[in-house]
C-alpha cells in the first residue's frame, strides 16, 4: 500500500537505497525527502522493487527503480490499480530496457516520449579533478586564476560549520532577489537536507575566503561507484568560485567513486550549456509512457 513519506520512513528506504542499481538521482534517500516538502511523494515496496508515485488531478505518475524479472507485473498491478481509481496513468524516469520490453509486450497500449529535460548529466570523477586535456582547458584557467587570486581553504561540511553554510545560502538567495515558487522551494528544500545531514547520509564541502564561507556543495552516494550531487552554491561575483567548488569537492571528497551523477537540466538553456560545458561522460536518458486504455 502507498503512503506518504515521513521522518519514521527514512530506515526502511535507506535500506532499499543500499543495494540501489539505478544511476537515476531520483532513487537517492536525500534527494526523495528534501524535496518531498509539499507532501505528494508516496513510496511502496512491490515485489522487493521501490515505486514512487505522485497523484496531481487525474493523472497517476509512477517511478520504478528496478529493472527486474518483476517489472511487467509490477507495471499491470500499478496500471489494474490506477484504472479502478478512475485515473490515467504515467510511467517516468523509465529506463531504455524498460521501454523496450513495454514496446515488445504492449506495442499499442501505451504511448511512449524521451524525457531530455529529465537526462541526469554524470561525469567522471578524476576529469573534473584534474581538468586534464584541451577540453577542459578554460575550466582549468578559471580555477588556476581563483587560486592565485585568493587565498582560500577548503574543508568537509560537519556539525562544525554546517550553520555557516545555511547563513551563506540566505544570504546568496538575498542577492539573488527571487521570489517565485521554484525558487523557494529549492531553499526549503536545502535547508531540510542540512537539518537531516547526518540521518541523510550527505557529504559535502565548503570553501572559505577571509574565514568566511563563500561556497558549499553536498551529495550522497548513489550506487555502489557512482555519487550525486544535489545542490551546489557559490557567490556569483567571486570570479572561478563555482568551477572550484566543483574541482575541490571531487578531489577531497569523492576520492572512492568513479562517476558522480550532477543531476539535470529541467529543459534550463543555460544550465544545459554549463552542464554539457563539463562534457558528460554518461548522459542517463530517461523515458515515459502513457496508458493509453
């Protein structure tokens, strides 16, 4: 049965997340409750497989995160249960091999669309490390002229600055002077992560310049070798300070992993060239199907 998530829930889906295969940052247990303010995200464990699902008007949205033996009767329970509620049904965030074996058991029953918006963006740790070769070659210029610039220090968040780091992104949502929705979701959002730091499993860093924290970014893992990060903020008028957050984060932090998961666009123009800019080594393309009755 769904239910909403809540605080008592938090055990049994970092269980589900420790043997996680989905590179997807939507199956990751920070990025499922900082976002889940407003309530509508509701989880269920169906034949040893996590479904999410969202209920907006008359439209049921599920996310599987598992490709298993089990997929096709999952999909028939979720689609037999969506159809007795009187609502129309979506899949999201479906992966290639699910698309696949929807299109080879249901040809006609289901209309099928590439969610590019929705493509989390996944790199390899030691390229934004070392920002080696011509590619990456003003990346390094940026970082290079940060560091000679500045003096800074860069350092894990703990319980020993992880305040500063709020103070800092109010204040950098001061400059930014947003008032709409997203935005201030996005706020609330991250001040969750920071109050469940620990409980959440994040990692993060921060940089300092003149004692003060100018820049943090944090994360968690994913899969076994792959991290994601979720939020990520800097002063825009520090010139090179986003490149180095990103640049020291994955050399001190993310030493153990392979890829790190920078998440998606959301169909953003310019956060699509920043992110490709970046050069993916993987984009994780993601698909949705439609019920069509």
């Amino acid at each position: 049965m769904f239910k909403k998530i809540t605080y008592d829930d938090l055990a049994i889906l970092k269980k589900q997340f420790e043997s996680n295969p989905n590179q997807g940052c939507e199956f990751s247990l920070g990025n499922a409750y900082m976002w889940n303010h407003h309530g509508s995200l509701e989880y269920d464990i169906i034949k040893d497989s996590l479904v999410f699902r969202n209920i907006e008007d008359d439209m049921i949205t599920y996310h599987i995160q598992r490709h298993s033996s089990e997929f096709i009767a999952i999909v028939e329970q979720l689609v037999s249960e969506a159809k007795a509620s009187k609502k129309k049904v979506k899949f999201s965030n479906l992966l290639e091999p699910m698309i696949d074996e929807l299109k080879e058991r249901y040809p006609d029953q289901f209309s099928y669309s590439y969610q590019r918006d929705n493509c989390d963006y996944i790199y390899e740790v030691a390229s934004l490390r070392d920002l080696s070769g011509k590619k990456y070659h003003g990346k390094k210029n940026h970082v290079n002229k940060f560091k000679k610039t500045y003096e800074f220090q860069y350092e894990e968040i703990s319980k020993d600055n992880i305040e500063e780091c709020r103070n800092m992104k109010d204040q950098w949502a001061q400059l930014k002077e947003e008032s709409n929705a997203s935005f201030q979701d996005e706020l609330t959002a991250v001040n969750i992560a920071l109050d469940h730091f620990e409980e959440f499993g994040l990692v993060g860093g921060a940089i300092r310049i003149d004692g003060e924290v100018k820049a943090f970014t944090f994360g968690e893992k994913l899969t076994d070798d792959t991290f994601v990060t979720h939020v990520e903020k800097a002063y825009d008028d520090i010139h090179g300070l986003y490149s180095a957050i990103n640049q020291q984060f994955a050399q001190n932090s993310l030493q153990e992993y392979t890829y790190v998961n920078r998440e998606e666009d959301l169909g953003v123009e310019g956060l699509r060239k920043a992110k490709l800019s970046y050069h993916p080594a993987i984009l994780w393309e993601k698909h949705e199907a439609v019920y069509l009755g």
